[in-house]
C-alpha cells in the first residue's frame, strides 16, 4: 500500500569496512535504508538526530565502548525503545547478560551467518512496529 513509500532506518554501528558493507548491502536487500558509522561518535549523534526503526551495533568500537554506546543511545529520548541488535566476536558471549541488562534487545556473535542475521532483523522489527 502506499504507507510503504517509508523506508525503516537501520543504523549500522560497525568499523570494518567490509562488514559494515555487507550489513548495509544485506539490509537494503530487504528494502530497509541503512545508514553506517564508524565509531561511536558518529553512532551517537545519529541517534541523537534521528529516530531510527533498529540499530545494529558492535561492541568493539573505536574511542567510544559498545556498551557505553548502548548505555547513553538508552538513556536518551529519541531511540529508547529503538530495538538493539548487538554483535560482539565470538568468546565474548560472557558479555550477553551484561548487554542485555544494558539495554540491548538481541545478540549475536560474529562470524555470524547472513541468513540468521537477517531474520534476527526482520523479527525485531516486526516486534516493534507500533502504529504511529
């Protein structure tokens, strides 16, 4: 129908470059419009400045930590009930229940397969499409 001209924002919190690529490529395959940062300074004023439909982010940031990252998207008005996707590298699962107490809404570890992470996506925005 015509409501949907609006494409969801993602926003991909990531600093490899082929990574963040590949989010991004998988992302508008499922028609979303994804947007990149690099580090946790750009992460944060997008957040700051735009109400996104979901954010992925990964915790091993340059100058700004994942989860403080996590902590001050939270504590702000504009995305704070934004789903959350966080992706950490693998050995770190320890970090799940911190992450999850931070605010996060899923996590996945990293290599993670496209597949899984697409549906990890699709399911937390069909979770949160609130009528506007």
């Amino acid at each position: 129908g015509l409501g949907d001209v609006y494409k969801r924002q993602v926003l991909i919190v990531e600093d490899e470059s082929a990574i963040a690529e590949a989010l991004s490529f998988l992302m508008s395959r499922e028609g979303l419009e994804p947007f990149v940062a690099r580090d946790g300074d750009l992460a944060l004023k997008a957040t700051q400045t735009a109400k996104l439909d979901l954010i992925i982010l990964d915790l091993m940031l340059p100058r700004v930590s994942g989860t403080d990252l996590l902590r001050l998207i939270r504590a702000q008005a504009l995305n704070q009930d934004t789903p959350i996707l966080v992706l950490t590298a693998r050995g770190q699962e320890n970090d799940a229940d911190r992450v999850m107490a931070l605010g996060a809404t899923a996590f996945m570890t990293k290599p993670f397969a496209n597949a899984a992470l697409v549906a990890q996506a699709q399911a937390l925005l069909a979770a949160s499409q609130s009528p506007t």
